[in-house]
C-alpha cells in the first residue's frame, strides 16, 4: 500500500528559509526550515495524510513493528557541526548507562536518547552540495594542535592538548584521541 507522508519543518539556527518550502511546495515562515524527518521516531512523528494517524501508530496496528531507517531532508544554509554516530554496540550500552544514571530523555546534556545504531546515507537533492567525512592526516591534526598550544590556551587545554599529542604518537592516535 502507498500512503503519502506529511511532517512539520524542524527549525534550527543553520536550516534554510526557503530550499524546503519550494521543495515540498509549502508556504514560507520566516524561520529556517533545517530538516524533516519521515520514519517512526518519536522525536519528530510523521503523520499519514487522510488518516488522522501516526505513521508508527498505522504500523503497530497492522501487527508491523517500527521502521528501522529515519529518513531526514535536510537544508542547510549554513555548515553543520561534526556529527559523530553510534554503531549497535555503542548504542545499546550508552542508552542503558545513561538510563542507569537517570537523564531524562530531553536532557541536553544526554548524548543517547535511544538505542539505536545512526547509519546514515546522503543524497543530495540540488547541485551545490558538499560534505567533508572522516579525518585529516594524523601528522596535520598534530601539527594542528601543536599550533593551538603554541597560542597559550588556558591551562585545562593545554594540558587537554598535550594529552592529545601523546595519543596522536600511537598508530591509532586519531581513534584514540576522537573516540
């Protein structure tokens, strides 16, 4: 069966006011229009059109279980930050020690707020789109944090930023020092 999907914008600071309202066809609002999601989270529930009822809800009747994707547009007028994802594993235990610890779910300062691994796939939907993955060389991140240390950082960094070299001098000091 096809059913057609609908969700609200969500708004964040680096979103774009325009690229998401031509695509969907929908009046502007001034605010910039980050992303839309389409899937079963809860974060953001996607509602199916004509039948008064949540995507997740339609499928949990129908005996389905909850998709296992999260479907994102994006539009982003400006960079986004480094986003660093968990795999299974990862997410299963960070989900559990930080339940453990009792952080609420909307608390900023949690990093997990299910337990679900983030894979994710880009496709773009205009011609100027970019994106960066992975990391620079190890010997550029050194000469990198060699260079902040040189400008006198406080001393939490400096000794943070020493610690990292340390780390960089391994084989594996990059996945040491950003894992």
């Amino acid at each position: 069966m096809i059913v057609k999907l609908s969700n609200q914008a969500l708004a964040y600071a680096w979103g774009s006011k325009t690229l998401i309202s031509d695509f969907f066809g929908i009046s502007p609002n001034g605010e910039p229009m980050a992303e839309i999601w389409f899937g079963t989270h809860p974060g953001s529930p996607t509602e199916v059109v004509g039948a008064n009822s949540s995507l997740e809800k339609i499928l949990i009747e129908a005996g389905k279980d909850k998709l296992p994707f999260l479907l994102k547009i994006l539009a982003a007028e400006a960079p986004l930050s480094i986003q660093a994802h968990p795999n299974s594993n990862q997410a299963i235990e960070g989900f559990a020690r930080e339940n453990q610890q009792g952080i609420a779910i909307s608390d900023v300062a949690r990093n997990y707020k299910d337990d679900k691994a983030k894979p994710e796939m880009i496709v773009a939907l205009s011609e100027n789109f970019e994106a960066l993955v992975g990391f620079s060389d190890q010997r550029l991140v050194q000469e990198r944090f060699e260079e902040l240390l040189e400008l006198g950082p406080s001393e939490k960094l400096s000794t943070l930023l020493k610690s990292w070299l340390e780390m960089l001098d391994d084989k594996d000091g990059i996945k040491r020092v950003f894992m």
